[in-house]
C-alpha cells in the first residue's frame, strides 16, 4: 500500500468557504441569543401596590405615570398589611404607603434593580408631598419624611443576589451534561435514565450544599432546595435522553438549540420578567431554566409565595423526555427482537463444492 493513498485529499475550496459561513452564522445566532435579552430590556410594567387615601394615591399615580410612562403597573392596596402580603406572595415587587406616614416597601430579594428604583422614588414622593402640605397652608419649613422599608431583604450572605442569580446558568448545562454524557457514554434507554437519576440526585444534594451551606446563595429549607436543583437537572437531561433515544445522536442538539439558545436567554434569572419584551417573559417561565431559577428564589426568600406552577413547568419537562426514553426503549427492544428472529431462522448449507466445480469431476 503505497502513501498517497492512506494520505486524504486536499478538502474542497468550495467545503472550506461553505464551513467558514456556517460557523459565522452559528456564532451570529450565539451572539444574538445571549445578547438579545439585555439590549432589549426595558423598565417597564413593574407591578406595583398603593395603599391610602384615593384622592393622594390618584395623584401619585398620575405624577409617577407622567414622569416615567409604562414603568409602573399600579395595584391599589387597602393598607399597608395588604400591601406587604402582595410582595410577600410576589404579586407586587414593592408598594408606596400614602397617608400621615408615607413609606415605599422594597424587596431586594425579589429584584435588586427594581429595589434600587423603588428606593430612588422616595425623594421625588417626599418633594411632592411636602409641597402639596405646603399648597395646602402648612407653615414654612414643614416637610414630609418618607421612610424605605426593604420587607423581603436578600440574606447577608448575598447581599447583592449574585450568587442566586448566577446559580441559573450552571444548572441549565449541568442538566444539558448529565443528557449528552449519558446518551453518548451509556447504550440502552432505561440504562441511560438510571445514569441521570442517579446523577440528579446525587447532583441535587452536593450543588444544594454548595450554594447554600458553602456560598449562601440558598436560603431556607436545604432539601426543599436540593429537590428543586434536582428536578431542573432531571428536567433537562431527561429531555436529551428522551429524544436521543427516539432518533439517535442528532437528538443530543436538542440540548444546546432549545435550553441554552431559546429558553436560558428567557429565563429572566438575571432581570425581572416584565422587563422582557412581551410575552417572551412569560413563555420563559414555560421551560426549565426559566422555572428552575423562579422556583430557587421563591423557596429561599417567599415561604408565603405559591411554587406550584414551577414545580408542574420541570415535573412536566421530566415527565416528558422519561416517556420518549420509554419509547425509545421500546422501539429498542423490538429492533434487537427483530434482528434476534432474522438470526435464528435456519439458513441452507452451501454446496461443498461449487456446481462448476462438480461437473469438472464427473467428466
């Protein structure tokens, strides 16, 4: 055998600029993707509770939505109880209390941009109010004191929420590593969903005792927040075994195309949902990353908040991609049944000597 043939040929000019675009239109969509969210966001549609008497909470509501149009999506709140429920359930991200003692209700653990906003209202309120008292004959030099009230604070661990939110991205590839690894290291369906369970479990509790007991990211109930670590990782391996079982190693893409390109940009863990362009906030919510980082934040800072729409958005994902597997398997093990029938039929014996062969002897 000579060189020239084990050498491969020269590839094509044509392949080589092919290749080229190819790969700039991949890192073209990277880009977009990850940057689309944050040059898109806006301030816009903040829910926020009032609380005090009509006449003053209409007039804060018209100066607010004068200065800053679209900002605020105002909630009237009976009182101040009212209001600080409305945080504590997360239908409000802060609140203005209006009457003999004004205050703004803040929440840096829900939102520590829209706290830091919250907070920057306060002196426009007390300028405001403090010349409608003088409009109204109060003596010279009387002002009004607004007090900031951060209700639901985040811990002095993470003071500034960064370690919560950073927590979003390493669990999306976490999840998107235990699928690829099983689908390309492990061979069969239920041996590869008996690897990632495994691997979540085991995953849910080490990456809860680091965030939480190690970094202090995490608050409240440990294994509350291992479990919902856990069921994000499952979440998103079981949908790359799921679908690699039905239709081969092109399934392992559906990792890196649908959790790290569409639904982590979505996923709001960096910034409030409503600062996305609408509805994508909302659809973000639909998938893994999106559920898992809500479902984080709401466990560590808002007990009284309701966590069953995450817990049903990452049960469904994993339902989802174990039910392919269980096709996949099956389809499986009627193709090895198949393979096993054709092997086992009895073949004829060939001659043990050609026809050819046979004639030239009797001659």
């Amino acid at each position: 055998m000579s060189i020239d043939r084990l050498t491969p040929p020269p590839t094509p000019w044509k392949r080589i600029v092919g290749v080229g675009l190819v790969l700039a239109v991949l890192v073209s969509i990277v880009v977009l993707a990850f940057s689309w969210p944050t040059v898109t966001s806006s301030v816009r549609g903040v829910p926020l509770s009032i609380a005090g008497p009509a006449a003053a909470v209409t007039q804060v509501e018209s100066a607010l939505t004068a200065a800053a149009p679209d900002t605020f999506a105002f909630a009237e709140a009976s009182d101040r109880a009212e209001a600080v429920s409305r945080i504590e359930h997360r239908e409000a991200y802060g609140a203005i209390v209006l009457g003999a003692d004004p205050e703004v209700l803040t929440s840096s653990a829900a939102s520590p941009i829209v706290s830091q906003l919250l907070t920057g209202l306060a002196p426009r309120l007390q300028a405001q109010l403090t010349a409608a008292l003088a409009a109204a004959g109060a003596p010279a030099g009387q002002a009004v004191t607004v007090a900031v009230t951060d209700v639901v604070p985040l811990a002095a661990s993470d003071p500034r929420g960064v370690g919560l939110t950073a927590a979003a991205f390493p669990l999306t590839l976490g999840g998107m590593l235990g699928g690829i690894l099983a689908s390309t290291l492990i061979v069969g369906a239920w041996r590869r969903v008996v690897a990632i369970s495994v691997y979540v479990v085991v995953g849910g509790l080490a990456l809860g005792g680091i965030l939480q007991g190690w970094f202090g990211a995490l608050q409240g109930d440990y294994l509350a927040n291992s479990g919902a670590i856990a069921l994000t990782l499952l979440a998103v391996s079981a949908t790359i075994v799921g679908v690699s079982s039905l239709v081969g190693r092109a399934g392992i893409a559906v990792g890196p195309v649908l959790f790290l390109l569409i639904a982590n940009p979505l996923s709001a863990a960096t910034q409030p949902l409503e600062f996305l362009p609408a509805p994508w906030g909302a659809i973000g919510q639909w998938f893994p990353p999106g559920a898992g980082a809500t479902l984080l934040r709401d466990l560590s800072y808002f007990p009284s908040a309701s966590v069953l729409f995450p817990w049903l958005v990452l049960a469904g994902w994993a339902v989802l991609g174990l039910a392919l597997a269980l096709i996949g398997h099956f389809r499986e093990g009627v193709k090895v049944d198949f393979v096993n029938e054709v092997a086992a039929q009895p073949r004829p014996l060939p001659d043990a000597a050609p026809a050819h062969a046979r004639h030239a002897v009797a001659g």
